[in-house]
C-alpha cells in the first residue's frame, strides 16, 4: 500500500468515548466473543448477539459527550494510514465495478476509527465487538488494536489479512447498497432461530467472496498483492470459522448455532473471490446449505 491514496471518508475517533456510566457485564471473555465477532462483519445486531447471548455486552447510558486520552505511537499511524489506503482501494474498486455492472453510482461507506468505545446508527459497542457494519448509518468500525491483537489471539497476522477485515466490512456495504443484505435480514426476522442462522451464514460467505473479488480487482488496478499476501488471508479465514472457535472455546461443534460458516467454507469463498474477481459467481443464496 506504500505510495497509495488514502480516503476522506475516515472519521478518527480514537481517544474518545462515550461519556456515560457502563452498566452490564464487564469486558471479558475475549477468547470466544471477540474472536467470533473477529472477521464476521454482519450488522452490529448480530454482534450484540454474540455478546449479550453470553451476558458480556457493556452499554452506556445516552451521552453525546466524548472522553479519554489517546497517544497514538508509530504502529498506531501507521495502521491508521493503512486502513485508510484499504478503504480508499475498496472505494476504487467498487466504483469502478457497480459502473461496470450498471449498478449506478458506488456510493461509498464510512469508517469510523476508535479506541475503547463507540456510539454508531446501531447503538454502542466496546472494542470487545470486533470490526463491525452498521447498516443504518452505512458505516464501518474499527478499533485498530484489533488488529495488534490478530497473531496473538487466533495466529492470524500480516497486511493482508487486515485488508481482509476491512475488505468484509465493505462487502456487507455493497450487499447494503444491492438490497441483499436489508432483504436478508427482513427474512431472518420471520424465521426460527436456526433457519436465520442459516441465512446469516450465506451473507457472511457472500461477504468474504467479495472482499476476495476486491482483492483481486484491486490487483488489476494496482499489482497490489505481495508474495505471501493470499496466504496470509486465507489463513484468517480458516481461523473464524464457527466450527473452529466453538472447538476452541467448547470443545465441540454446535452446528445449529453457526452464523458465519466453518473454516473450509469461509476459505472457499474467500479463495474463489481471490481466484476469479467475477461477482457474478458469489450467489451464496442459490445453492442448497449443505453444499456451500
């Protein structure tokens, strides 16, 4: 990304929170919530989710207010300059592509850098959700010690597996925008629990082939992918795998639970975007759930 343009659609936050007194369970269980909630994307809905099922969410009484101190040092520059040059390659990208397709207009998302905390469209969230989209506010967060802690929580590091993260973001933006993902959820709504699930999966799979389609458009655009990068991504992939964190966590699979698709799964979707950058073979809709 060395030399690349960076977006003015970022909205640095860092070193400010809600002011309000927390109420709820505390900041813990990390492990199990946060790496589930890791690369998942989805809207903060399915986040609150993950956390409050297992009594972890911390919300914040109404506050406009922002507080807090916060010294970025040289690797914190530089994941923000980073974040910002992944951004500005998906909003390249992605105009480009919805011009192709005759889509109309890209219209591109926002991101929201913070630290700790952060008040978005779709109530607050703590560091402990993970990079997350929210769709009524059409915007992306992320605290970027997420990313510091990537290798040492699930062995996944490197430039390009952040650039996934934030890749997946924009994936469920431009569902957003193509009327997938809002129709999603409206279905997901009617249905028992394990029937959304499954519907959850398929958007999470979808978000991933298109954060390859990125990849490998971004590519074109750029020669932007590195010995080494495709792997590191893919290795992400394999490691938030629902099948693989509940092994993790519980030490079992619960299939009926999953949300976000096993390891192979997200690693085929990923690698067929990456493979091929034709959005046209990303229905992850179609097929029937057993063979996705």
């Amino acid at each position: 990304m060395d030399g690349r343009r960076t977006s003015g659609n970022v909205d640095d936050r860092r070193g400010r929170r809600p002011s309000g007194k927390m109420v709820g369970g505390g900041l813990v269980g990390i492990v199990l919530i946060a790496v589930v909630t890791l690369l998942s994307g989805g809207s903060l809905t399915d986040v609150i989710s993950n956390i409050g099922n297992s009594g972890q969410l911390s919300q914040f009484s109404q506050s406009t207010e922002y507080s807090g101190d916060f010294t970025p040092d040289a690797e914190d520059q530089r994941l923000a300059e980073f974040a910002s040059q992944v951004l500005a390659g998906t909003e390249d990208v992605w105009t480009a592509e919805f011009r192709r397709q005759g889509w109309g207009e890209y219209e591109c998302p926002k991101m929201v850098l913070f630290s700790g905390a952060v008040s978005s469209g779709c109530g607050n969230a703590t560091s402990q959700s993970g990079p997350f989209y929210c769709p009524a506010d059409r915007t992306v967060y992320i605290d970027l010690d997420f990313f510091k802690d990537m290798g040492r929580q699930i062995g996944a590091d490197g430039d390009f597996a952040y650039a996934y993260v934030i890749a997946h973001e924009v994936g469920h933006h431009v569902q957003q925008l193509l009327g997938i993902l809002p129709d999603a959820h409206e279905k997901m709504s009617r249905m028992s629990e394990k029937e959304a699930n499954q519907i959850s999966v398929r958007l999470e799979l979808q978000a991933d082939f298109l954060a390859g389609v990125w990849a490998n458009l971004d590519n074109k655009m750029f020669n932007s992918i590195e010995p080494g990068d495709v792997e590191n991504a893919i290795n992400a992939a394999s490691k938030i795998g629902d099948d693989y964190l509940q092994k993790k966590a519980y030490g079992r699979e619960i299939p009926d639970s999953f949300n976000h698709g096993r390891s192979q799964q997200r690693v085929n979707w990923l690698t067929k975007g990456i493979k091929t950058g034709d959005v046209s073979q990303g229905d992850t809709f179609t097929p029937a759930y057993s063979r996705l």
